[in-house]
C-alpha cells in the first residue's frame, strides 16, 4: 500500500470523488487488496491514474482482480478506509466493483488491447455476458455437457447462444434429443426473467466454472514458450539457475522446450516441407552455428548438388555474429511451429515421444 500512499489527492479531491459513488451493501472488513481496490475505485479515472502509472503490470492484474470481485462497499466502511490512509480525510460516499467499473479504469491508462488481455483473465472465455462466453466453448464441450439437461433447458440455452454456434452444438448432440430440442425451440415461447437467471446462475456455477479450471494451462508448458524465445545465453543461464533450484522444473522445462536441434529430430517428409518454406540465405546462417547432427539431417534431405551450393554459401560467409545466427535459428524454429499448427507438419512434443516400441 505504499504506492498508494504516496500518491494521494488532497482532501478536496477525494471528497468529490466520493460524492460520486452511490450507497449500498453490508459492512465487512476488508482484506488488503480489496483496501488498495476500494481506494481505487473512490479515486476514479482522474486521481486513480498517477497511481497505477507506478505499478508494474503483474501488480495492475492483481488489483484489477480485486476490483472486479469487490462488490458493494458501505460508505462507513469508505470512510474508515480513507482514515486508514489518510487520518484528517473522510469520505460521505460509497462504491461497487465489478468488471464495468474495472475496465472503463484500466482504459483511462492503458491501451486497448492490454486491457483486453487483463479482462479475459477475469472473465474466463472470452464474452461479455454468460451466452457470449458460451458461444466461445467448443461445440462437443457445450454439447457433452447439455446432454445431461432437460431438453427444454438446452432447446433456452441454444436459443440464446450465437447462432451459428447453436447449429455446431445441436449436430453433435444425440440425433433423439436434437430432434426433441429443435421441436421444443419451434415452440418457444418467452422465458420469465427468473428461469433465465436461474438457468444463467446453474451454468456459471456448475459448468463455467469446472471449464475453466480444467482449461488452466499448464505453468510448465507457458515457461518452455518463454524460454524458447530467448537467445541461446540467456536460454542457458536461465535453465541453469533453475537445475540449482529444483531440477525436476528444469528437467520439465527442457522435455516441453521446442528448440533448433530438435528440428533434427522431424521425420523426412517434415523436414523437406520445412525445407521449401525457408529462405536459402537464412537456412545458411541459422546451419552456419548448428552442431554436425542438424546440419547432416537437412544435408540428407536435400539434393546432392542443392547441399553443396548450401554448404558453399555457409563457407563463402565466413565468421558470422552468433547473435544472427540465433535469431536465423529462432525464426526457423517459429516456421516449424506454423507449419504443425497448419497440420503441414508433425512434431514431437516431448523427448520421450520417439521411444521405440517391439
């Protein structure tokens, strides 16, 4: 809370602010982040602003969070929390967190497309209301799930999800119930208000929920995408530190790691697709700083003339930087990486993945 206790208004200021806010909810005490996301949200836009300008953005996320799960806050519980900070300040208002709130602050100081990302994070699937985020589950997910429901409460939720959405979900349920459901929608009438918000409140709590904590991604796999995009000495100083630390980290770390010599590794085909996407000059750069394994396996894949002028143009360089070399090595590891998720290519996920078998 320092931060914040730096960078106060005066008291004039944070009475206007607080005249703003309206009255509501129930006194409780409040945990320190919710403290630091209450004060915040009473600074508004205008005053909120020089603050957040000192946080670092993990620091922004944490206090986003806090901001969009805060709720009602009383005023008295407002006007002990400015005492707290400031002891001749009081505030005669009150405020609400919720994701509204939070992002029409995160917009008054950053861009765009990272208050997106923080907003994501806390909505789960991406979608402002429960029917959007829904038409942003795959259709078999959505699908496995509704099959367990009364017809009539999946022929409301088709009814309310995109459409296009709602045609993917309808064909991949069982044949009997998508005809049950596709007469039940025929003949649809309104739904009351309470019905919605019930069915809304069963699928927030029991299905959205569940769907994103299985979707969690693994911490593993997003710090082998991070390693892989730094260079190969700040790639090895990091893995090394981490060996000292906890080697079963760094053993994972390296297993999910994607790196140039795996490419030695792609079975032929892959590599000769790969081979027809890359720029002749850069394949000799990236080879130019490649250990004998990874040169021979392009070699062997290439013509016999075409690796000679390959190995001609690599000789003709003489001495490069290693850090173009990195950079031509990491472009062609990014190539790989297309090309698989296209389906043009396959390749291994883990070094155990080429184990034979009798």
């Amino acid at each position: 809370m320092a931060l914040v206790s730096q960078s106060l208004p005066d008291d004039e200021k944070l009475l206007s602010a607080g005249r703003q806010l309206q009255v509501g909810g129930e006194n409780r005490v409040l945990k320190g982040d919710e403290k630091a996301a209450a004060l915040m949200l009473a600074l508004g836009p205008d005053y909120g602003k020089p603050i957040f300008e000192e946080l670092d953005e993990l620091e922004i996320r944490q206090l986003s969070r806090a901001m969009a799960r805060l709720g009602p806050i009383t005023q008295e519980m407002l006007d002990d929390l400015m005492i707290e900070f400031v002891t001749t300040v009081s505030s005669n208002g009150s405020l609400s967190g919720n994701t509204d709130s939070t992002e029409r602050l995160l917009l008054s100081f950053l861009p765009q497309e990272k208050v997106d990302a923080i907003m994501e994070e806390i909505r789960g699937p991406a979608g402002r209301n429960m029917w959007e985020k829904l038409s942003n589950v795959q259709a078999d997910v959505l699908a496995a799930y509704l099959k367990n429901e009364y017809p009539q409460t999946i022929a409301v939720v088709l009814s309310k999800i995109a459409t296009e959405h709602a045609s993917k979900v309808l064909a991949v349920l069982p044949e009997e119930l998508a005809m049950d459901v596709v007469q039940r929608m025929l003949g649809l009438d309104p739904v009351q208000k309470e019905i919605l918000e019930k069915i809304e409140m069963t699928l927030r709590t029991e299905f959205m929920s569940t769907l994103n904590h299985q979707k969690r991604r693994d911490s593993h796999e997003q710090m082998a995408e991070i390693f892989n995009a730094f260079d190969r000495q700040t790639e090895a100083r990091f893995i090394t530190s981490l060996e000292e630390v906890n080697r079963d980290d760094a053993d994972r770390i390296k297993q999910l790691m994607f790196t140039f010599e795996d490419l030695a590794r792609l079975e032929m085909s892959s590599i000769q697709t790969l081979l027809s996407k890359l720029d002749k000059r850069e394949l000799a750069l990236a080879l130019k700083g490649a250990n004998e394994q990874v040169k021979e396996s392009f070699f062997k894949n290439m013509s016999g003339r075409a690796a000679k002028l390959l190995q001609d143009d690599m000789a003709d360089m003489g001495p490069v930087r290693l850090k173009d070399v990195d950079e031509a090595q990491t472009r062609m590891v990014g190539i790989a990486k297309d090309l698989a998720a296209k389906g043009e290519i396959v390749i291994l996920k883990t070094k155990s993945d080429d184990q034979m078998v009798a």
